[in-house]
C-alpha cells in the first residue's frame, strides 16, 4: 500500500468532520465572548451617554408630570330593609286599602334588591343631587360641584385646552331641567369623571354591609363628597322605598282633615240651633235636633277611625323606612396614596435598546468597509 494510500485512507477515528449547524463549539462561543468585549470597550462610552441622556430626559418628564397625591376616604354602613312583611304592618296596610275600597294588600316597598342598589347608588341623578347641595367647607358655604370643579383637577386636565369652562362655574343649585347647554356639557364632563373617583361595593357577598369608597386629589373634598354622597342616597332611597304608603298616608290625612271640617260645621250648627230653641216644645223642631245630633256623633265616629288609622299608616311608615346605619365613618387625616413615577426608569431602559441598536449597526458598517 503506497503513502498516498495511506493518507487518503486514513482512520474515521481521527478525521475532523465538521459540526452540524443546530451546534455551537465552545471554542466559537469564547471568540464571540472575546468579540464582544472589544466592542464594549470600542462603545461604553455611546451606551453610557445614551443611557444617561435618556435618564436625563425622563427625569425632566417626572418633574413636569409629576401626578398629584391621591385621598382614599370610606365609610362601612349596614342598609337595613324597612319591615312591610310583618304581621301587623301587614294587617294595618290591608284595613287601610280597604278602608278605601283598593282592595289589595300592603304596597311593596322593596323595590332594590341586590346589585340593584348599587347601580342605583352610583347613577347620575344621584350624583348630581349630591353635587348640587351646599355644605360648609373651611368655614364657608359651597356648592358643591364647585368646590368639585376648583379642587378636583378637572380644569386642568379635561379642561386644559377651553378657556370657557376653565372660568366656568354654577351660579346656584339647580335641577336637570334648570340647566342651561354649557351646564349640561360640565355636568356630563364631571359625571364622567367622578364616576372613576369613587365607588360602592360589599365587602363580602353574604353581608348587608356595603362600602362607600372615595379617592380624590382634595382631602376636604374626598370626605365632604362622601359623606353627602350617603346622605343623598339615603334620602333619595327611602322616599322611594316608602313612596306608595306616603302617598296612602296623605290620602288619608286629607280625609282626616276633611271630616274634622265637616264635624266642626256640624257641631256649630248644633249649638246654634240648641241656642235658638232652647224653650222649645214642637215635634218638628225637636226632629231637626235630633238630626244634626245625629249627624255629629256619625261624623265624630268617621273622625277618630280615621284619625286611628292615620296613626298606624304612620307607624307602618316608619317600620318600612329602610335604616342607614354607619359602620365605621370617615377617619382624618385620610391615606395618602403617592404614585410613583416612571419616566426615568422608562428612559433608561429606552435609551439603552437604542444604545444597542446604534452599536450594532455601527459595528456592521465598521465590518462591511473593513471586508
């Protein structure tokens, strides 16, 4: 066998075949190790500059942009249902229907149920009646939605370009119907805002406790608003949850009234003509008498049943208003809560991607003309 021979013919045990291409050697790891650190030290100080400008610039956007602290204010309160279910209440409502030919049984005064009450405490016809009430505030008395509008920061963020509703204030309180255009466009621009400042919800399912919840950039304004917030909804919601027997109630107050007018007239007509014939002797004459005592004594029977009877509608009034109570009120100072910035953190971490993309392709350009 000749040398030729031997050296095409060599052992596979000692031949260098090449690796395949889903391999990496570890000698081409170290020289792209190498690699990268002489373009480091041909870069550090683009990346540090850039890194530092984008710093720099971020830092400047936190200060211009620096978000106002945040008040948190609550309140825990139990919603106690009025009781119209009970026996008596229940049997006084029904004497009462039929007292006045209605023939059915005790109004039902639970009209929300659920979560129904609480979308019924965050709509906008609540809100607008808490925002349109006054309270004093540091000693003076304000309204409240302009209290809202000077201190909730509205004016200079949803307002910031219109100079007509950045001096746009109410000139007193007013109804829905009542307001003018511009005021309809404020009151849906705070609406729309304000529904994102507070909010209501139940701490656990299976409790009656709900929580009133606000968090505002005034403190003064967190706690007023709340609290005037659960006034509103209060008052709103039992003269709801009481609207039908209120309504009985006055039906029979009138009567009241109009029976105890009657049995007045009655009355005075009795003694007058009691005055008058006082030696009298004639059939007829005592016949007259005898009516309008007659008709005194039927009109003093009507009175007092009605009258008894308006003072158990107005007990049964009473046993269906639901009770607000308040768990736990507004403690002062109220949680600050501070949020953090991100503008600087975000400008490094920008700065450095561009860092690495500018080095990139200035090492592939110093590649191509080196070639």
């Amino acid at each position: 066998m000749t040398p030729n021979n031997l050296t095409t013919n060599a052992s596979p045990l000692v031949t260098n075949q090449p690796l395949p291409p889903d391999q990496i050697s570890p000698k081409s790891v170290l020289l792209r190790v190498v690699q990268l650190k002489y373009i480091a030290q041909r870069n550090w100080k683009i990346l540090l500059a850039m890194v530092i400008l984008g710093g720099v610039i971020g830092f400047i956007y936190d200060l211009t942009h620096k978000k106002p602290p945040i008040y948190n204010a609550s309140i825990l309160f139990n919603l106690g249902g009025g009781s119209s279910g009970g026996g008596g209440g229940l049997g006084d409502l029904s004497q009462l229907a039929g007292a006045f030919g209605l023939g059915g049984g005790a109004p039902d005064a639970n009209i929300f149920t659920g979560d129904n009450f609480l979308i019924y405490a965050t709509s906008r016809p609540i809100v607008e009646k808490t925002l349109m009430q006054h309270d004093t505030i540091n000693g003076k008395d304000t309204l409240l939605v302009n209290y809202y509008i000077r201190h909730s920061g509205i004016r200079d963020k949803e307002w910031e370009d219109d100079e007509k509703m950045r001096s746009f204030y109410f000139d007193r309180a007013k109804t829905p119907t009542e307001y003018t255009k511009q005021e309809q466009m404020a009151m849906a621009a705070i609406y729309g805002r304000i529904t994102s400042e507070f909010s209501l919800k139940q701490p656990e399912r299976k409790s009656s406790f709900i929580d009133i919840s606000g968090f505002m950039e005034d403190e003064q304004l967190t706690a007023t608003f709340i609290q005037k917030h659960l006034q509103t909804i209060e008052k709103d919601y039992q003269s709801k949850q009481t609207k039908k027997t209120r309504e009985m109630y006055k039906m029979l107050q009138d009567r009241v009234d109009s029976l105890a007018r009657k049995m007045t007239g009655t009355e005075s007509a009795l003694a007058r003509y009691m005055d008058q014939n006082q030696q009298m002797v004639v059939a007829q004459g005592k016949i007259q008498e005898s009516k309008l005592t007659r008709s005194s004594s039927y009109l003093q029977g009507l009175y007092y049943s009605a009258l008894q009877s308006a003072d158990n509608m107005r007990l049964s009034l009473i046993r269906e208003t639901p009770l607000f109570t308040i768990i736990k009120p507004i403690y002062f100072p109220l949680s600050l809560e501070v949020k953090a910035t991100v503008g600087m953190q975000a400008g490094i971490a920008i700065s450095l991607v561009l860092a690495i993309v500018v080095i990139f392709l200035r090492e592939t350009f110093r590649s191509i003309m080196q070639e």
